[in-house]
C-alpha cells in the first residue's frame, strides 16, 4: 500500500516536472506573444486559439510549427483576423526538446487543448530533429505558411 502510494506521488511530480519544463521554455516566447499567449495586436501574433488551426492543417501544419522556431519567420502572416507583417527570429540554438516542449505548450495551454483536432499527437523531438537540415530561411517559412491556406 504504501509502495503504491509513493510511486503516485513520484508519478505525479514527473508529471508536473514535464509540465513546467515546456512553460519554462515558453517562458522566452512570452515576452512577444504574452503568457497568455494573446500576443500584442499590431506586434505580435496571438498563439491562442491560432496554433489549433495551424495543427488542424495535419504534418504540413506540424512542420511549419517547427519550422518557425528553428528558423524564424518573414511575411504578412494573418492570425485571428489580424495581418501580422512582421519579423520572428529563429530559435535554432534551443535543443530539440526544447523546441518539441515550447510548442507543445503553446498547442495546449489558453484552452487550446479544447481546439486541438481529435487524435492530434504532442510533436515530438525526432521530428524537430529531422527538420534542421532543411535550413529554411524566414521568407521560405513564409512561404509554407501561405501553402497552409490559412486566412
Ligand atoms: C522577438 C519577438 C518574438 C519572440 C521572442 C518569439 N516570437 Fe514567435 N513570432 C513573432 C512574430 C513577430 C511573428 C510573426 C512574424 C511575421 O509577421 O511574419 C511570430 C510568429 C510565430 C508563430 C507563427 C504563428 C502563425 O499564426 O502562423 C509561431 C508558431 C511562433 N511565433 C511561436 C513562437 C515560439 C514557440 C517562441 C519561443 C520559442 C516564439 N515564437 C518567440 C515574434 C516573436
């Protein structure tokens, strides 16, 4: 019994372990588009309620996530509504899991788990990894997100 007790609550701490390691990493993110992911209108585009769009869009979606924190991000991008013609610069120097965690996080929290499409999967660091030597520059990122037919 008291074995059984132990190992939930180590479970349990895992759990939120994993948890706060993808708000720390979202924590560099918030400085542009907020801890509450609504970003700044005009500035920064808002990550909630968007980025379940994005992922509704299947692997193309999933890659260009990926793509825009390994690469940054050039072009008028609408979100919400809103035309955002601005710049993001690329965060490649974070790991892997690090960059699978960010977005994971942005993709669940501010209720996006409730928009997410049925079966959507956590990405994962193998894809962010398979997707570093594509070495896009910001505009090809544009370029995808224009492919994505989101507007
Ligand atoms: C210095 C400000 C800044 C920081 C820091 C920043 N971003 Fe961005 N982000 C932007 C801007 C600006 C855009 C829109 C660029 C454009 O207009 O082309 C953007 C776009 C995005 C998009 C695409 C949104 C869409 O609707 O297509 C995602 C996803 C994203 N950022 C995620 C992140 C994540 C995750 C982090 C942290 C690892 C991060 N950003 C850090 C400024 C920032």
């Amino acid at each position: 019994m008291k074995k059984l007790a132990m190992l939930a609550v180590a479970l349990a701490l895992g759990a939120v372990g994993l948890a706060a390691s993808g708000e720390q990493v979202y924590a560099q993110c918030a400085g542009c588009h907020q801890a509450s992911g609504q970003g700044v209108p005009g500035a920064f585009p808002p990550l909630a309620k968007e980025l379940p769009l994005i992922a509704a869009k299947g692997d193309a979606g999933r890659r260009y996530l990926i793509q825009v924190v390994l690469f940054g991000l050039q072009g008028p991008i609408v979100a919400q509504g809103k035309t955002y013609d601005s710049a993001m610069p690329p965060y490649g120097h974070l790991s892997d899991a690090d960059v699978a965690a960010a977005l994971n996080h942005a993709l669940t929290a501010w209720g996006n788990d409730k928009l997410l499409p049925k079966g959507f999967k956590p990405l994962t660091a193998e894809e962010v990894k398979a997707l570093r030597s594509s070495k896009l520059t910001p505009q090809q990122v544009f370029e995808n997100w224009k492919k994505l037919g989101l507007k």
